[in-house]
C-alpha cells in the first residue's frame, strides 16, 4: 500500500510531460480598432486585350491667308455678265453665279500684282485693246484670284461669282492669275506653293474635279462643260505652261484629279 501510494504521484507527473497539452498562453486584451485592418485581395487583373494598332490621322491642310481686295463689281457688270452667259455660253441665268467644279491656273504676263489689278478693275473692256475678245463681249476679262510673286493670295471676285477668263469655261470655273510668266518675271517655287495650296482650299469646298492651265483648256471642246455658242471663237494660249502645271499637280496628287483630255 505504501509502494501503491509513492508510484502514484510519480505516473501522474509522467502524464503531465508526455500527453496532456501546454496551457493557451492568453495576451493582453486590447481595444477594440487598435489592430489595423485586414488589407484588401488584390483585384484579379483584367485579361490581356490584343488591339489591331491604330491608324496615324490624316494631315490637316493649314489654313491659308487670303487678303481680299475686290475689283469694281456693279449694276452694269452684273448686266454684262448675265449678257455673256446668255450669248456665250447660251445659259439662261437670273444672276451671274457659277458652281465650280474647275480651276484654271493663269499667268497675268505683267510684272506686279497691282497692274494686273488695274486690268481688272475696269467693268469694260477698255476700247482699242484686244479687238477679238471685245467683239465677242464688252464685258472686260477678270478672274476671281491674283497670286503675287511672293505667294500671297489676293481675292478679287468671290468664288461663285462669274468671271471672264476662259472661253468656253466661265461658267464652271474658278480663275487663278499668278503674277508675272515672263522671261524677265518666271513663275516662281512661292506661286507654285500658293496655287496648289489654294486649289486644296478650294477642292474643300467645291466639288473641284478638273485643275487646268490656261494653256490646256482647248482640250475640254469635245467635252460636256466646254459651253461656247460659237465653234470659230477661241484663242490660242500659252499660259502659264506645262513646267508650272506639273510642279502644281505634284503637290495635289491625293486629290486624284481628273485627267486633262487628250486633244
């Protein structure tokens, strides 16, 4: 019984070591929102887009400047005008307007922007010059733009007025003088830049299909917008020339133009 009572003691301190778990160990309690907050899961990233990669944007034609400077354009100018479309070109109109659908390109073969304006200017042909064109009309020739040498751009006319220019042609189309086309006054690389810069402003506006030289305009009289009611009245031009044309039409090529006829 003594054996009994010492083994006791020592099995339960056995079992205290091998099967019976630690005590919890209990912290302090702490005050309710001292701990910081669980942070957030991460957001699943969104899946991989495969994107076809993007055109750059068309240019954009910087604006031009034009200055207007307008000839004289009165009651008898607007008579003579509605004459011309009538007898020329056999259309019956109450105002003298047009809807452009060409440019012609000219040269005033005058050395200064201020006498080609001068010719202009005068609502009649000035009696003794250019016998041929004053007995088809007494209505003076004019156009509806000057380009200086030094590329500004003078208005005269506005766009949809009519204008005597081209035979056959007034009534569609948009005339351009370029200062100068002489030996002495050549078109010159500032022209080339106006003109083509000018007829892009236009072609934004109008339905410009036909961008010509004065000098090919011949090449439209078996065409629907050559309108003249006389098969002998025309002139021979030269104007302002197929080295002034080409370097024009490279710069507009996008435009896709139509072509100028074949004689």
């Amino acid at each position: 019984m003594r054996r009994l009572a010492f083994l006791l003691p020592l099995a339960l301190c056995l079992c205290s070591r091998n099967g019976s778990p630690e005590p919890m160990k209990v912290s302090p309690s702490e005050p309710p929102g001292s701990r910081p907050a669980p942070a957030p899961a991460p957001a699943p990233e969104p899946p991989l887009q495969v994107r076809e990669p993007s055109l750059p944007e068309p240019a954009q034609a910087a604006p031009i400047r034009i200055v207007d400077r307008p000839i004289t354009w009165n009651a008898e100018r607007r008579r003579l005008s509605l004459e011309y479309l009538t007898l020329r070109h056999g259309l019956k109109a109450d105002e003298p307007v047009i809807a452009p659908v060409m440019v012609v390109l000219h040269a005033t073969e005058g050395a200064t922007l201020a006498s080609a304006f001068h010719t202009f200017d005068p609502v009649r042909m000035p009696a003794g010059e250019r016998p041929t064109l004053a007995k088809a009309s007494a209505l003076n020739v004019s156009a509806h733009f000057l380009v200086d040498r030094d590329g500004t751009l003078v208005r005269v006319l506005p766009e949809t007025t009519f204008a005597r220019h081209t035979v056959g042609l007034n009534w569609c189309a948009i005339g351009v003088e370029n200062v100068g086309g002489t030996p002495k006054t050549p078109l010159n690389e500032a022209q080339v830049r106006a003109s083509a810069d000018l007829v892009r402003h236009l072609a934004e506006r109008f339905p410009i299909r036909h961008v010509i030289g004065h000098h090919e305009y011949l090449a439209y009289r078996k065409t629907p917008l050559w309108k003249e009611t006389s098969t002998t009245y025309y002139t021979i031009k030269s104007d302002p020339g197929a080295p002034f044309m080409q370097q024009v039409r490279a710069r507009l090529t996008d435009l896709k133009l139509e072509p100028v006829p074949s004689p």
